[in-house]
C-alpha cells in the first residue's frame, strides 16, 4: 500500500505531465528510451497520468502469452501493433476472447500455431482497421481460414508465406475481399494457380510488392502478374516453373511500373529468358539474377536498355569472358554491384567495369578468388564514394592492396575483409574509414592489439566487429574496442582463445551491446559473464559454447539480468537454463 | 401339354436336319431327344450343304445351351448315320430342296386338316390345338428357311436370310417352353462347338468361294443369334415377315460393298436383343443370366456332369482358326448417326457401346437422381457416377451459383463485382461446430478471470500493482526487440535487485 506522502506527490505531479503535449511527452520517452529501455517502466510507474501517457507512447504490444491479449489491449487502447510472434500457440479460444480494438492495425502471427478460420474470424471481427496480417508459416492455414481474411476489407498487407494448403479458391476470396491490397507474399503456397493470380490481377489493382517465390507458377500467369498497373516489386524466386518459353512471352514494356525483380535460384532461366524481361521491364531499378545462368556479353550488354538500373545481383554467375567487361559499358548508373561467389572474374574484367561505374557506392566481391592488387587498385581509385565493401576471402590480394582501401575509400561505412592477408599496418590505414560501422576481419590472422587500437581512436561509430578466429588479439585490444566504441552492438570474439573476463569487464561498458559471440574462448568465466549480464541489459544473443569456465552461476546472473535475452548457444554443461525470462528462447547445442 | 410342346420342338428342330441331309422325316418320338442333338451335330458337320451358313448359326446356339459333351455323344450316337458327305452345289440338290419343300408342305397341309376337323368334334382339347398350332408354326418356318436357302443358293448374299431364320426357331423353342432355353449369346467370342466346325467349313471350296466373295461368312458365324429378330411376342406369333429380311439383307449387303476391303463388318442388333436383360438362358430351369461365365457357374448346381473342368472352361478362341475380321456395330435405331444407313455413318465399337448408346440416345431416362431429382438417366452407371459427385465437389459462388469447374466459377467471379468463391458449405460447418464450444469456454475462462484495469474505473495505488505485475510478465514494454519483464513468479536466489520496479512498492 502506498503511504499518503507518496499518494500525495503523485497527484502534485500530475497536473504537470498534463501540461505537457503528448508530441512534446512521446519525443521525450523516445530519447529515455534509445538509451535505456527500462526507463520507461520507471515512467509509467511514476503516475496515473504518466502511466496512461506511457499506454498512448507504445506503438508495439509483444504478448509472451496470446490468453491474456485482451487484458494487454485494456491496459493499451491505443496500441497500433500487435506482435504475436513470441507465441508459438494461439488457440482460437484467445483470439475470440478479443474485445473490439479499432487501435490495432498490424497484427503479426507468422510464428503462431494453433488458430484456425475460427480464430481469424473473430480477429477481423474485432480489429476493423485492421491494414497489416503477417499469417506465414500458417501450414495450417486453409481456403476456409483465407474466406475468414477476407473480410478484413482494409488490408493492406498481407502475407501468407508457407501457407501450403492455400489454393486458388483461398486467393480469390481474399482478391475479392481485400482490394485495397498493396503488399502480398504468396512464397511457397504452391497450391496457387493462374486462375487465383488472374482473379488477384483483376480485383487488386494496387498491388506494389508482389511475392511468389517458390510457388508453380508457370507462363500462363505472366498474363496476370503484367496485368498488375502499380506492380513495384516482384519477386520470383526459385520458381523453376519459369523457363525461356515463359518470359518470351512477355510482351515489349508490358510492365513499365516494375522497379525490382528477384528471379535469383530459376535455373531454367539463360540469357534469351533475360533478354526478354529486360525488354519487358524497362524502367526496374533493380535486377537480381544470382544463381540462375551464365552471364553472357550479349546478355550483360542488354542491360543497357535498363536506363536507371541501380543494382545488379549476380552472385553465383558464371561469368563467361567480356561479360562483366559489358556490365561496365551498359549499366553506367549502376550504384549497388554483387559479384559474390562469381567465377570467371578476373582482374582485367572487374578492372575495366568499375572503372566506367562511377556512382558505385556498393561492392561485394566474396569470394572472387582470382582477383589481385591491380582490381583493388581500380576499385579504390574509380569508385571513392565507395560506402560498402565486401571482399572475404580474396586471398590473392595482398595487405599493400588493402592499404589503398584506407587511404582512398574514406566514406567506407560496411567493410568485410573476412579473411585475407590483413596486418596492423593495414587497419591503421582503415583507420581513415572515420564512418565505419561494420568491420569484419575474421580469420585475420596477422593482426594484434595494435592495429586494433588504431581502429578504436577513428571509428567511434563503430557498431559490429567481427574478430571471429583472429587469434593474435588479447584482453588489451577488446579494452581499446570497448572504450573506443561506446554504440558497438555486436562483437564477434569467437576462437580469440587470449580473451579473459577482462575482455568482458570492459565489454559490459558498452551498454547497446545485443549480440556477444564467445564460442571457444576457454578463459571467459562466469564472472566475467556476470559483467555482462549486469552492464549489457539489451543483450539478446549470446554465443558461449565450448567456453568451459563457465558455469551455472554464470546463467544465474544471466536469468537475473538478461531479460532480453532471446538465444544462448551453450553447451550441455551447463544446468541451469531455464532460469530465464518464458519469453528467452533457449537453445541447447550439444 | 408337356408331351405335346417336346414333339412340336422335336419336329420343328428335326425338320431341318432332314431339309439339310436330304433325308425323309424321322418322326419317331423315342428318340426326340437325340434327334435334337444329332441336329445340331448334323449341321455343324455338314456345312457345306445347301446352306452353309446354317450350322454355324446353330453352333452358336448350342454353346449357349451349354450341352454337355458327354451327354451329346451319347444322344447322338443312334442318329450319326443322318450325317451325309457334302454335296456341291448344283440342280440335283435344288431339285432334292424343292421336293422337300413339296413334302413338307403337305405334311403342315395334313396337319391343319386335322386340327380343322379335330376342332368340330372336340372342344375341350386346347393344349392339343395350342400344340398343333405351335406345330404347324414350326414346320412353316422350316418351309421359310428352306426356301429362303434355296433361293439364296443362287445369288452371293445367301446368308442373310439364313439369319433371319435363326430368331424363329429359337421363339419357337421359347414357346414351347422346353428346359433347352435358347441364349442368344452377345459376345464375339466363338463358341467352342462353333470353332471346331470352321476348319471343317473352310475344306469345301465353294464355302471359301462364298466367305472370299462376301467377305463376312466368319464374324457372321458367331454373330448370327444378335442378327437375329426377335419377335418375342406371344406365343404362336408368326416368323418374322419377309420383307423385312430382305431389308436387312440389302443393307448388309451395301454396307459391305460401300466399306473399304477388310475394313470392318457391320452388325446390327434389334432393339429388343438390345433391351433384354439377360443373354444366357439355363437350359434346365430357364433362369436368365447376363454373362456366360454366370450361366456356367449356375450350371453347377444341376449336376456333377456340369462340374467338369471341360464344362466350366470358358469357351476359348481357337487359334487354328482365322482371325476375325474387325467388327463394328448398327445402331438399329433408323435416321440415327449411328445408324448404318445414316450418312456420316460412325459405328460403335461393342455390343456395350450398342447397349449403352441405344438406351442413352433412344430410351426414355427412368432412372432420376435421388439427391437433385432433376437429373436423369437411362444407363443405370450413368445416374451412379452422378450421383458420386451430385451436390459435392462443387465450385461455388457466394451468390449461390455452382459450377463443375473451376475455372468456370473463376471467370464468374472475375465478371461480376462482389462476388467471391465460396467454400462449401459443409466444411465450413464443420470447422465452425468445433471451434464454437471452444471459444464459448474461452470467453468464460477469461471473464472469470476478472483483471481489473487502469482507466476503465478504480485509482488506487494496489490495482496499479497488480495491473503492472501482468503489464511486465506478460508483455514486453517496449516497441522494440530487445524486451524485457519482469519475473516475479521465479524464485530468485540470494541476489534481489534494487532495480526491481516492485521492491520499493509498499506490500
């Protein structure tokens, strides 16, 4: 029982918060909140009047438990997003008991089991506002279940990702019922047809991001999809229904609002098929064809009838000889480039195409192991607007190649160097990367402390380091990281068999950190843990498996602490697990 | 009665050996029995005769009468002497018909006579006249065939009369009511006592001559007793008229000539061998069966002679023999398309075809849906398959419509504005039945539970609590994903937390 001074006090606050406009009080909240999320809690138990105001601040309701939902939306009226996903089980029962909540307009139920067109039914009944369902993984999920959606005439967005029982009859209810659609996954509901994309073409006309990846869709329902006017988005992939017969289809700018088209993983696609959609679509913005065929000359050279192409995946390509040579020549505007896992790119080719693509801002090279000096050399000097990165394992690149990367690419914000033949020398030079924030140098055998340090005094907007197997680091070097980098979320110290508890101590200074991967550092203990635990409350994820110094108090002060914790990987060794928070997923990995 | 029905039989049946052997009448009545048989057996051996068609008309016959071997050689034993040699075609064997015809005439005269003057003096006697009618009947018909054979001896397309002859015996042994029921057997599959005459047929050259020049002497062999009419009228109902043969003779005739060589045969079935429903006849106790295979198991059961591996053998074709040329059927329905005559003629493949198009195309549809009562049907499968998917499997529209096809029902919907697919209905039942006692619980369950909530009515400081306590062990209280709550309900060893929102509250 409150005592009456207290009592008091509350009510003399109050008048005050009132004063306040809610804009004014949210923007507050938001600060308290960026940097430390349990202020609010703190807040709302203030007062009456603070506590409603916290009620009007939330914008996301995430039940642990989908029975007491009604309770949840009593205390939120105003809440606007529902986020079933940490219920693995929602009866029909729960969502019948919903009383009417007009406020709530995104419901997520993509990882809940257990409701069937019952369930749905009452839930449309009860949110009439309702514009965003996430219903994946719904295997459940039948035509009867889809009637029930339907009623939901506001709908907005809609997926049904792995709905494998959904067939056509299911689509067309929702066709009819939902017109106002814009956003639809239909991935892996591999009982949808023509007939139900026809139907869906013809009723939803707003339709912008459209994907049917993974389903049997073949040339017949190219009619369809082409038919959608706003179509923005279209993603395609793995449909191995889709071959060179069905794109020839298309016809010439059929589709001039397309902007991205994924058709990664259609092994049945080749060059004609590509000739094809690229004379379809003129106006996409992006293009991804990873894993699908054989970049030919002729076909990299279509490319140029795609005057505002920004970004081209080709991960996976075979590239044949000239093809990326007329990649450089006819996508000039290209800002966004993946060669990940390419072969056939040599240093001559990539040389020349990013010497003629100035605007790149965006580079992934992984993996393309026959790549020297002389590429980086093009790369650096032709594209300094670089802000991103990525050449792991380009192992014929020497540490004088990574130099040029420091000293010319200084708007580098996302650099992967995962490894290669890095030393100190060279993240000195990386330390004129002020705006970097990801920086991954695994396996980087080379580098010690010192280089380290180097990092930490320029790149305080560091956010990710990934020191994954870089066994020449020690307790200092992580030291300078921590103090270096006050906003870093997620280290990676995996195999870095030097680190103690130190390495720990210092970590648990950064209080943003969310993910800490330790697998493999058998001198971390439980008091070093217990740091954490204590100083990183937003910690989420934590790998510590195969650290045998820790034990069981270790978990203890985690299940204490960590209430955001949503994934331990750790070792059988360990006992007390389950001393965590319901909501914590606990993985178990022997 | 019985007596007097097995001596019209016996005469009528014997008359046609006797026409065909060229032998006087035997009218001995000890030995009607076998004179039946040895008939039968005379004309399977002798079909190079006059008419030699005849016998395999009548091989057919008998292999639907299931006779047994055994009993056939014993009966036929005493009348082997009938069998004559073949005798080639020519005018002493015209000559020996006519005279036949002569005689045999004047025996029915006799006859008549008799009746004539029998029916003056007794009145009573009604079986004795029905009898000598059914006689007289008889030997008519055998005076048709035999001049009819004769006849068409001299011109190429001689069988087809023959054919026609074959109905009239086999109504007049109907009538008569003998245990030997005649079935007229629809399958094509020669009998075997009608295989082991085709080699013998095949010998005499002028029956090659014929089957070369008509081109249909085989598959008319075996299809001989569908050809024929059936006036299954009552009984002493006349032989079928003449005419009539003589248009079926024709229209065999010119079907055979319009078809390209060894193409097919055409046959035609009358109306009622169509509509009967049974094919098969026991000989003993007249029970109708549609299969020979039936027939033959139902034989069983008249003795152990029927039991035999050779009496229960199905009827196998003879490879010795020559292939049967392809038949094609008639629909005997006139102006039909699949009616011979019909122009843009297209024949049925099977006498099930024959069965199945003449009841689908010219019967009345007896047969009504119990389910819609709207559909009907004059093939009995018809309304089965019907009614496996009457009123299920279904697509439908919400606006009530159904369609049998799916694409059908979804150009519907995409016509018209408002419509949606609808489910059926039944499904939807069901799902509802169950989910419904569930959510009713549920509601219950929750309602009971009774939280009390901030803003809805109370203030005081408790309530807050206990509302908060749920607040943070039931829902994160963030928006987003690092979230967190609070864990009262765990036991918390040693280390209590200042942090901990409840411990500065007052308990």
């Amino acid at each position: 029982m409150a005592t009456p001074t207290q009592h008091h006090k509350r009510r003399r606050l109050s008048p005050a918060l009132h004063d306040v406009a809610d804009e004014l009080l949210f923007l507050i909240l938001d600060r308290v909140a960026a940097d430390d999320p349990r202020a609010l809690k703190s807040f709302a138990l203030a007062s009456r009047a603070c506590h409603a105001a916290e009620a009007r601040h939330r914008r996301l309701l995430r039940a642990f438990r989908a029975d007491l939902l009604p309770a949840a939306l009593a205390r939120y009226p105003t809440v606007p997003r529902l986020d079933l996903s940490l219920c693995p089980r929602v009866t029909d029962a729960s969502l019948a008991a919903l009383s009417t909540a007009p406020s709530v307009s995104a419901v997520d139920l993509s990882r809940s089991r257990g409701f069937g067109a019952a369930g749905l039914t009452a839930l449309v009944a009860a949110c009439p506002n309702l514009t965003d369902l996430d219903l994946s993984n719904g295997l459940d999920f039948t035509d009867a279940g889809a009637a029930e959606v339907a009623k939901a005439r506001r709908l907005q967005r809609l997926s049904l990702s792995r709905c494998k029982q959904l067939t056509d009859m299911g689509l067309g209810c929702i066709a009819v019922g939902c017109p106002d659609l814009r956003e639809l996954s239909l991935k892996w509901c591999i009982g949808v047809t023509h007939m139900g994309l026809d139907l869906l073409a013809l009723k939803c006309k707003k339709l912008k991001i459209l994907d049917l990846s993974y389903t049997m869709i073949v040339k017949n329902c190219f009619p369809a999809i082409m038919k959608l006017q706003n179509l923005e988005v279209l993603i395609l992939v793995g449909c191995n229904g889709i071959d060179d017969d069905a794109l020839d289809s298309l016809d010439q700018e059929c589709s001039k609002s397309l902007q991205v088209l994924d058709m990664s993983n259609s092994y049945n696609v080749t060059h004609v098929g590509v000739l094809s959609v690229v004379n379809a679509m003129p106006n996409l913005l992006e293009l991804n064809l990873s894993y699908c065929c054989p970049v030919t000359p002729s076909m990299s050279s279509s490319f140029k009838m795609i005057h505002k192409l920004q970004t081209l995946k080709l991960d996976g390509c075979q590239f044949m000889p000239d093809g990326l040579k007329s990649i450089g020549k006819s996508c000039v505007s290209l800002r966004e480039l993946s060669l990940s896992k390419c072969s056939g790119v040599t240093d001559t080719y990539l040389s020349f195409a990013v010497s003629r693509l100035k605007n790149l801002l965006k580079l992934d090279i992984t993996c393309c192991r026959k790549i020297t000096d002389v590429s980086l050399a093009a790369i650096t000097s032709s594209c300094p607007s670089l802000i991103s990165l990525r050449m792991e394992s380009c192992s014929l690149v020497s540490s004088e190649g990574m130099h040029l990367i420091g000293k010319h690419c200084s708007h580098l914000e996302e650099l992967d160097l995962t490894d290669n033949d890095l030393d100190d020398e060279c993240l000195k030079a990386l330390s004129g990367c002020r705006k970097l924030s990801s920086l991954k140098i695994g396996i980087c055998l080379r580098i010690s402390d010192e280089g380290l340090n180097h990092i930490s005094k320029s790149c305080s907007d560091l956010r990710e380091i990934d020191l994954y197997r870089s066994g020449g680091i020690s307790d200092v070097g992580v030291t300078h990281i921590a103090q270096g980098c006050p906003m870093l979320e997620s280290i990676n110290l995996s195999y870095c068999t030097k680190i103690t508890d130190r390495s720990l101590r210092s970590l648990s200074k950064c209080i943003k950190l969310n993910t800490l991967e330790i697998r493999g550092c058998p001198m971390v203990s439980s008091a070093g843990l217990s740091e954490i635990a204590t100083g990183c409350r937003l910690l989420s994820k934590l790998d510590i498996k195969k650290c045998f110094e820790i034990n069981d108090l270790g978990m203890i002060f985690l299940s204490q602490f960590s209430h955001s914790l949503r994934q331990v990987l750790t070792l059988s060794s360990v006992n007390v697990i389950i001393a965590i928070p319901c909501f914590t997923i606990v993985l178990i990995t022997y | 009665m019985e007596g007097g029905l097995r001596r019209i039989s016996e005469t009528s049946f014997k008359a046609l050996p006797s026409m065909s052997c060229n032998s006087t009448r035997n009218n001995d009545p000890d030995q009607q029995g076998g004179r039946f048989n040895s008939m039968d057996q005379s004309c399977f051996s002798r079909p190079d005769q006059s008419f030699p068609a005849f016998s395999p008309l009548f091989g057919v016959q008998s292999s639907s009468l299931y006779l047994p071997d055994e009993k056939i050689g014993n009966q036929f034993e005493p009348n082997s002497s009938l069998n004559n040699p073949a005798v080639d075609w020519d005018p002493q064997t015209m000559l020996t018909n006519l005279s036949f015809l002569e005689q045999k005439i004047k025996q029915v005269k006799d006859i008549v006579q008799s009746m004539s003057s029998r029916e003056s003096q007794v009145a009573g006697g009604c079986s004795e006249v029905q009898a000598k009618q059914q006689l007289v009947t008889a030997d008519l018909t055998c005076i048709i065939i035999q001049l009819i054979s004769t006849a068409g001896s001299l011109l190429p397309s001689m069988k087809n009369p023959l054919l026609s002859s074959n109905p009239a015996v086999r109504h007049l042994s109907n009538t008569l009511g003998s245990p030997m029921g005649f079935g007229f057997s629809c399958n094509q599959q020669p009998s075997t006592n009608n295989e082991a005459t085709i080699p013998e047929i095949t010998k005499t050259p002028d029956y090659e001559e014929l089957m070369n020049s008509l081109n249909t002497t085989t598959p008319d062999e075996s299809d001989e007793p569908m050809k024929c009419q059936n006036p299954c009228g009552g009984e002493g109902s006349e032989p079928i008229p003449m005419e009539d043969h003589d248009v079926k003779e024709s229209d065999d005739g010119g079907e055979g000539e319009n078809l390209p060589p060894g193409s097919y045969v055409v046959l035609q079935l009358d109306k009622e061998e169509i509509l009967a429903p049974h094919t098969h006849f026991c000989l003993i106790c007249g029970k109708g069966f549609k299969r020979d295979a039936n027939l033959r198991m139902h034989m069983r059961g008249h003795g152990d002679e029927y039991k035999t591996p050779a009496a229960l053998a199905k009827p196998s074709k003879d490879s010795s023999s020559e292939p049967a040329p392809v038949t094609r059927y008639s629909c005997p329905y006139v102006g039909c398309k699949r009616n011979k005559e019909h122009k843009k003629f297209q024949p049925l493949k099977t006498i099930l075809c024959v069965k199945n198009h003449y009841k689908r195309s010219h019967c009345d549809k007896s047969y009504t849906c119990s389910r819609c009562n709207t559909k009907k049907f004059s093939v009995i499968a018809d309304l089965k398959t019907h009614e496996k998917h009457c009123g299920r499997d279904k697509w439908l529209c919400s606006c009530g419509t159904t369609f049998s096809r799916k694409d059908k029902l979804f150009g519907h919907v995409a016509l018209f504005q408002g419509h949606t697919p609808a489910l059926p209905m039944d499904d939807v039942k069901v799902t509802g039945a169950l989910d419904q006692p569930q959510d009713s619980e549920a509601m219950n369950a929750v309602g009971s539970i009774g939280y009390n909530f901030p803003g809805s009515s109370s203030d005081d400081i408790p309530n807050l609590d206990m509302k908060m306590a749920d607040d943070a062990r039931y829902f994160s209280s963030l928006s987003f994903d690092p979230c967190f709550g609070g864990l009262d309900d765990f036991t918390r060893p040693g280390f209590d937390i200042s942090e901990n929102p409840f411990s500065f509250m007052p308990s």
